[in-house]
C-alpha cells in the first residue's frame, strides 16, 4: 500500500482546477484510491516523464487531466500538480 501526501502547490492547483466540477472530483478520488493499492496499475497508465521533470511521474484521470507526483522511500508519493496536459507540464 502506497501513502500519499498532497503538496501546497497541488492543493492549491486542485482547488482552483478540479474541485467544484463534481464528475471529475469523484474520477480523482477513484483513481488515487487505485493508486495506492497499485502505482503502476495499468487503468493509471503511470510513466516517468522525462526533460526538466525527469525526477517525476504522471498517471492518468481521465482523457486529458494528469497528476504528477514524486515516489519516496518507503512507499511514499508526493502529488505535487494536477491539470490538463498543457498545464502541469
């Protein structure tokens, strides 16, 4: 099981692009629930991304919204941004 801990700057990009938008705030909870069962569960379509965020990696919420995270030790991960495409990368 993965711990997961929620950075201010993903916060506060959640607040401003997904809360209030009752669909897709369930679809993220969902997925963060599979998440900490399973990073590399193939529904998240997880990948380490690469250029200036190659420290980081990404899954999937739906078509075009992507959180991107940090793995720590001891089954830990950071969000740390969540948006569309364009946004968080």
């Amino acid at each position: 099981m993965t711990q997961v801990a929620f950075s201010s700057s993903f916060k506060r990009a959640f607040k401003k692009r997904i809360e209030g938008r009752k669909d897709l705030e369930q679809k993220f909870w969902r997925r963060a629930e599979i998440f900490t069962v399973n990073p590399q569960d193939p529904r998240l379509r997880t990948h380490k991304l690469s250029g200036e965020l190659r420290e980081q990696w990404s899954f999937t919420v739906e078509y075009d919204v992507r959180v991107v995270f940090s793995f720590l030790p001891n089954n830990r991960a950071v969000f740390e941004d969540i948006g569309s495409h364009d946004e968080v990368y």
